[in-house]
C-alpha cells in the first residue's frame, strides 16, 4: 500500500501505487507537488474509544 502526500503533507489517497499515480493524473498534480510513501503494515484488533474490545 501506498499513500500519495500533497506538498503541506497531507495524505490525499492511499492504495496501489498505480491508484496514487492515477489520482495526481486526474488532479493535475506535477512531480515535484507530491510524495509516494510506502505504508507498511495494518493495525489489527485496535480498538477504539467507545468500543467493548
């Protein structure tokens, strides 16, 4: 998984790097506006507040 971060470091879409490179397609977005970020792992069996986990 991947995450596509504009240049004020927001995260602006995750997926395969094929669908980030899309998304800067489709919005324009030039080389130097934004970074690909490996995103490694998922957090499993995290609860959260309000949850009975």
């Amino acid at each position: 998984m991947t995450g596509l971060y504009d240049h004020q470091g927001v995260l602006r879409v995750s997926g395969d790097l094929e669908d980030c490179l899309a998304y800067a397609e489709l919005f324009g977005f030039d080389q130097e506006s934004f970074s690909l970020v490996p995103l490694v792992g998922e957090v499993q069996g995290r609860s959260h507040p309000g949850n009975s986990n």
